[in-house]
C-alpha cells in the first residue's frame, strides 16, 4: 500500500523504523529484530538505507520481508549523493520487482571524499535531484523526503532550507518525515513557518526513544537536536540505572508522542532502531489512542 493513501485515515497512527545489517554475520538477528517490530502490526516500518550505499541489497531484503511475510506497508530509504545515475536506475528498477511501492528519496550526507571533489562531477547533489529521477519513471512509488525542524546543518538560514524543502514536495515527495527532536514547540513552530510557506503535504514528526545514557551523545552529534533541561535532567538522574534509564526514555518518547496526538498530528514516525521490545512498550503506552479518531 502507498503510504500517502495510509496518511489519509482519519486516525492516530504510529510507524517505526529500522536499519539493516551491516554484514552478513548478523544478518539472522537483524530480521528477526525487524520482523518481530513489523509484528506489532505498525502504519508501515521504514528500513534506513546505509551511508554510502554498502547495504543497499539489504535495505530491499529487509523492506521486501517485511511486506511479504507480515504483511506490513514497507518504506526503503535511498540516497543518491555517493551514487552514479545508472546504479540509481539499477536500484529503483530492483525495488520495483521486488514490490515495494514507497521510497524515502534522500541525498545523503557528504563524505570527506566527496567534500573535497568537485560537485559538478557528481550525479547527484540534493534529493531533488533524486525526487526528480524517480518521478521520471512514473507514478509507481510513492516518494518522502526529509525535513529538518532545528534546520540541516548545510543550511545558510531556516529560510533558506525550507525555500530547498518546497522544491522537494514540488519535484514529487507525497509527505515528508523530519529528523528527531526532543521539544515538541520546535516542531509546531516549524510545522507553522512550512505551512506559510505553502508546503501542504502531510508530515511525520521523528521520535527517537533515549533508552541507554550513552545514545544521548551520539543522537546529538548526528541531529543537532535541542535537548531540554526536562531531558537533561532525565539522563542526568537515572542515566546510571539502565532498566530506570529505559522506562524513563519510553517515558518521555510516549508523552511527546501523546502530545503530537493531543495537537492534532494522527501520524508519528519512531525511531525505533531494531529494539522490539522498545517499539512495543511505546505502542502498549498508546493502545487506546492507537487506530482511533478524536475528531
Ligand atoms: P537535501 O534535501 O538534498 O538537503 C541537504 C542540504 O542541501 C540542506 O541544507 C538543504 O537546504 C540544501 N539544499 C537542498 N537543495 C538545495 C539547492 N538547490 N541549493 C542549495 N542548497 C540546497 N541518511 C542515510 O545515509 N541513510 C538513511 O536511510 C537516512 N534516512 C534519513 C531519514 C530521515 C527522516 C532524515 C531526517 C534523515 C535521514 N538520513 C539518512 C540523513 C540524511 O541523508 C542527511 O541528513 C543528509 O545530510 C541530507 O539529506 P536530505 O535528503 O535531507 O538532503
């Protein structure tokens, strides 16, 4: 199913996202990780697409398994930037055997390799460009693509990146996902400027559960997101007890997730990083919301 179809149910929905091995080794416990997610029955599951492209065979798998032994709406991310046209051609046309119906188009980021070429030399430079080549072959997928409510970092201005995030919905992308944060004001205000702005597409909010002290660090480097005293303090007093760190982290992804609900957004898309039992703690917080309207 076309996850622009699934975003029009009037409903409060909730989507998790995995990534997929990096090897042939753990290979067995990354499918069952993600099969045991796809179980909980979610709107869709959305597989991540590694940096540079060294897994991209599993990223289909991984999005094909999902779909056909459980059932499940997949969404294969893509990037294009470390990627020439031809195997670009090459991957799409294997997604499209393979079944799967929906794409998150991205560039990716940029290596040191590439940061020091010269970007004319590069097939692609931005996920329009991307966004642009699959809209070419028809209107098989259903196309998302990324968006930034504290700004990427390549970003001159706010301004600037949503001007870039227009062209994005106006080169074909259905709805738009942004990258995680932890103070949901961010996001409503971001909501506010791109609706100004003219973007009218439906968007899903990215929740990342801390469930471990030593994520914290690392989800900051990778986003540049804010983190709230609220949050801080969280880490802060039980980040040495990793079962209190744990529910706490489920905690605070639940309530933000209860927040988005209580404003109005029906879809939210969680970071859910292979962890069944994470993906299920937050769900069971949530079973008598999920599936339901509060029109
Ligand atoms: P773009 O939309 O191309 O934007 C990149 C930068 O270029 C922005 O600053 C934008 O404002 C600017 N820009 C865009 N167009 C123009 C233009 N015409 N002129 C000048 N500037 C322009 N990475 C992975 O490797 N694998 C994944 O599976 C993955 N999944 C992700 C899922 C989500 C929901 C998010 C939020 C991020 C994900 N990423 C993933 C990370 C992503 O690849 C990086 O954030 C990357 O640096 C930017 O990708 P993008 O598609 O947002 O790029």
């Amino acid at each position: 199913m076309k996850i622009i179809d699934i975003l029009k149910r009037d409903e409060c929905g909730l989507s998790f996202e995995v990534f997929p091995p990096k090897t042939d080794t753990n290979y067995e416990s990354v499918r069952t990780a993600t099969e045991e997610i796809a179980e909980l029955k979610p709107t869709f599951v959305s597989v991540t697409y590694g940096a540079g492209g060294g897994t991209s065979q599993y990223t289909l798998d991984i999005a094909r398994n999902i779909k056909e032994s459980k059932g499940v709406t997949s969404l294969a991310h893509l990037t294009c930037v470390s990627s020439t046209k031809d195997t670009v051609r090459m991957r799409l046309e294997a997604m499209e055997e393979a079944g799967i119906e929906n794409i998150m188009a991205l560039r990716g980021d940029l290596t040191p390799e590439l940061m020091e070429s010269d970007p004319d030399s590069w097939d692609y430079r931005y996920a329009t460009d991307l966004i642009a080549d699959i809209r070419d072959m028809g209107d098989n997928f259903c196309i998302g693509a990324a968006c930034y409510p504290e700004i990427h970092p390549d970003s001159v201005n706010q301004k600037e990146d949503i001007r870039h995030l227009k062209e994005k919905v106006e080169a074909g992308a259905e709805f738009l996902t942004t990258q995680m944060f932890f103070d949901n004001n961010l996001f409503y205000n971001f909501l506010y400027k791109i609706r100004e702005a003219g973007i009218t597409v439906p968007i899903l909010p990215g929740i990342m559960p801390i469930t471990r002290a030593n994520q914290v660090e690392r989800a900051i480097r990778l986003s540049g997101s804010f983190m709230p005293q609220r949050f801080k303090s969280l880490v802060d007093h039980f980040g040495n007890d990793p079962d209190a760190m744990k529910q706490a982290g489920i905690a605070y992804a639940t309530d933000q997730i209860i927040d988005l609900y209580a404003n109005g957004i029906k879809n939210v898309h969680v970071y859910s990083m292979n962890k069944p039992d994470v993906a299920g703690a937050i769900q069971d917080n949530l079973s008598d919301i999920l599936g339901k309207s509060f029109v």
